[in-house]
C-alpha cells in the first residue's frame, strides 16, 4: 500500500450517504468520485481525512474489507476535542468531497489466531467491527466482543452487533457513566491463552486492560487509540531534543510531538499510530530519563527506548539515536 501519512496525494472521494449512527455520532459512506473501485484495505485499517475545517485526522475503516465499492468511517462528535470531529459532523454533508489517505493499518488483524477477544470502548468499536465483518459467515476462530458504552442512546451499531450469527459472541454493558458499574474484565482475562486480545477505546479501557494482561504474552495483546500526540497534560512543559547522529537539537514545545517537529524538520522517522500503540516509531534513548506514554514498551525497555510519537522528557534533554 502507498504511505497513508502523504497528504499530498489524497484521494478525493465523495460522501455518497451521511447517516447518524447514535447520538453525536455519524457514519459516512465515502466512494471514488467516478464510481471506481477503492483501493483494498485490511481488518483494522484507517486513513486519513481532510475535514472541512482543512485539519487531518484518522479514522477507522468500518465496512466489510470485501466492499470495494466504498469506505465508511464512524465519527463521535468530541466538542473537548481539537476541532475535527466537530467539523466534520457538523459541516460534512452528502455530496461533499473529503481528500481522503490510502488506507494503513497500525492494528492489523492476526490471521491464524486461536480465538479473538475483542473489547471496545464507546466509538472504539469502528476497527473491531472492520475485523468482525471480515470474518464472513465461517469465522476463522471462536470470537467473543465485550462493547463498553455509557447508554444505549449513544453506542453506535447495536442493531449490525444484535444480528442473529453474531449476538451470542456479544456482550454489551452501559455503565450510565458510573464508574462503580463499570464492566469488570478481570474474569474474562484472568487466565491467559494463546488467543488474541484487541482493545480499542479510552485511555483509561487501554490502560486498565494492558494492566489486566500483564501475565499474557505481549504479542498476543493489541491496542489501538486515536490520540495522536498523546494526551495533553496540565503539567506538560518543552524540553530539547538532541540528535545522537547529526548533532541536530530541536525544542519540543508543550502541545507537539518530538515525532511532528522532527518530521516538520524532515528528519525521517518510520511511524503509524501516531498514539503509542503500533511500536512503529520506536527509537533509541541514549541519554535523558523519558515520560513514557505508550501502549508498547516493557518496563525493562523504557531507560533505552522510546515512542517519539506520544512521549516527553521527565528529564533532558533527551538525546536519540537518530
């Protein structure tokens, strides 16, 4: 597949059908402008979207990977949000062509897993129904989705999710936003197999669950988030770079990635997520103590490594191998 980080070629496909999915979210049916087939994708994949406000941001892909015909993303409205969600909710209409990425996919699905445990928080459901829909009538492997939501109102696809062949392998809990009715997971990861985890949701889902999977083996435990940069905290301060290999220093300013500044300064980086949950950008620390804010590293890998595309510097400046 071509690079889904290129926005300069973007595709300019049309939104043939826009539909509320719950309340404060919507689905758009995406299709190429000349009625051509899509480029294929993979369970788990999303692109990139130029919303109407001219910001990009990511989404899952949703429909069945068989159906070329069109792409559907999901959207939940986030007004706490950066603006795009917002955007694209609000001023998309049908009709409207969005420049729209290649498909990549940060959160491939497994193909010769034993069994598949999904759990999916809220609009976290997007990639896992991807992969549900993949599995077509003979499901490689037994498969089991835990979908964790506030209220019923607000959940997207409970109508696709209570079809006859999959409602027996889905289980659905609303905590009405009180985290004393929160779903336990503990039971349900308590004992490790050698099926495949995949977690999509809130921080604090991913969190909870990476800590719940500790005795699992960590290939067999996959997360998926669309913060990109990671999370802005209220005590985030700059701190410096230092390139090992060019003697390159860059500031890292409160609210930007190391990841954005060193690809705004064209310093090539492999990276996808973009959240701390592929590995993809993973880079060596040589000196500096980090804030580690990723999905992926061990404990035993965090004084040596680092995820440039969500972490900072408790201590710098943070010299790189780059």
């Amino acid at each position: 597949m071509e690079d889904a980080n290129d926005t300069v070629h973007m595709m300019p496909l049309r939104i043939a059908k826009a539909t509320d999915a719950a309340t404060g979210i919507r689905s758009f049916e995406l299709v190429h402008p000349d009625g051509d087939e899509l480029p294929p994708f993979t369970p788990g994949s999303h692109v990139k979207v130029q919303v109407p406000n001219n910001e990009f941001r990511k989404y899952s892909l949703c429909g069945d990977p068989e159906d070329l015909s069109k792409y559907v993303i999901t959207v939940k409205r986030d007004a706490n949000g950066r603006g795009g969600s917002m955007s694209l909710v609000d001023d998309a209409k049908e009709g409207d062509t969005l420049p729209t990425s290649m498909p990549d996919n940060a959160f491939p699905l497994v193909d010769k897993a034993s069994a598949y445990l999904f759990i999916a928080g809220g609009i976290g459901i997007t990639p896992i129904l991807s992969m549900i829909r993949s599995f077509g009538e003979l499901p490689p492997a037994p498969w089991k989705l835990y979908y964790l939501s506030q209220s019923a109102e607000t959940t997207a696809f409970l109508d696709v999710l209570d079809a006859p062949e999959w409602r027996k392998n889905v289980k659905v809990h609303h905590d009405g936003g009180d985290p004393d009715d929160a779903f336990d997971l503990w039971p349900v990861l308590e004992k490790p197999n050698r099926g495949h985890v995949y977690c999509c949701g809130p921080r604090g889902l991913m969190e909870a669950v990476r800590d719940m999977t500790g005795h699992w083996s960590p290939g067999n435990i996959h997360f998926e988030s669309f913060l990109e940069g990671g999370e802005k905290r209220a005590d985030d301060t700059p701190f410096t770079v230092k390139l090992a290999k060019s003697g390159l220093e860059f500031e890292i300013p409160v609210g930007q990635s190391i990841l954005s500044v060193l690809r705004a300064a064209e310093v090539k980086v492999p990276f996808s997520c973009e959240s701390g949950t592929c590995g993809s950008c993973r880079t060596g620390l040589l000196e500096g103590v980090a804030d580690h804010r990723d999905m992926v590293l061990m404990p035993e890998q965090q004084d040596n490594q680092i995820m440039v595309c969500v972490s900072r510097a408790v201590s710098g400046p943070l010299v790189l191998d780059l």
